[in-house]
C-alpha cells in the first residue's frame, strides 16, 4: 500500500469527502470508456477511467461510506453513499486493478488518456477533436 512519504503517489477523494484514497503510479492505462454501463453510472458521454493494481490502492473511509453495486453482467461500482460520487470499478476481466473515475484526482496522475474504449457504442451528441484510437467493445 502506498505511504504518505511515497512521492509516486496520487490523491483524491468523492465531492463530499467522505471517501478518499492514495494510489500508487504509475498506472497501468488512463482510458475514455464509451461503454453504456460507466455512461450510465456516471450520467455522462464517457468516463476516464485510470486502472491501477488493487495491493497499491489505500482508502480512507472512516465512517464506512463507501458502498458497492455488483453489476448482474459481473463487475462492481463503488460509490460513496453521502454524495453519491461514482468513484471505482473492478471485475473479472481486469483482475487484481482497480479503475478509479479520473476527475477524482487532486494530484497528476503521471499519464495521459490512450484510448477510447467501447467506441462502438458511443453517443452522437458529443464531437471528440482528440487522435486518440477509438476502439469497439472486445469479442
């Protein structure tokens, strides 16, 4: 886990507060998910999400506010019960990561977005003026 005195570290924590964390860095990918389940859950055109390992995620929630939604499809979200912030995802298909929702960083993260995943699926009302590959949903 990481340690305050860790500088390879990023910070962040739910609009309220509640539910904080320090991640470890560098991640192992940043990525734009079209996919309509993140589009959903977060009420947006994508989410971006950054994947770190599970062993280098410390959470602060001291008064337990952080809850989890497990997905029938496989995969949970995890959210803080206060503010209702969308704050993590994890499932089977990215084993021992942890996906944490981007703008909930208070410090760099040390990398850029790669990728638009799930693009087959995007909306038609927002125009992406970025190079980034846009790739469809695997299988």
């Amino acid at each position: 886990m990481p340690s305050n005195s860790d500088a390879s570290l990023a910070r962040g924590a739910c609009l309220c507060g509640g539910v904080s964390f320090k991640a470890g860095l560098p991640p192992k990918w940043v990525a734009h998910c079209h996919c309509t389940r993140c589009r959903r859950a977060h009420g947006s055109a994508f989410v971006t999400w950054v994947s770190v390992g599970s062993a280098q995620v410390e959470l602060d929630d001291p008064v337990q506010l952080l809850r989890w939604y497990d997905a029938p499809e496989g995969g949970s979200r995890g959210f803080c019960s206060t503010c209702g912030s969308p704050m993590f995802f994890k499932a089977p298909a990215w084993p021992g990561e942890l996906h944490i929702a981007r703008a909930l960083f208070t410090d760099p993260v040390g990398r850029e977005p790669q990728v638009h995943a799930y693009f087959d699926t995007h909306v038609d009302w927002v125009t992406l003026g970025d190079h980034l590959p846009r790739k469809p949903a695997p299988g």
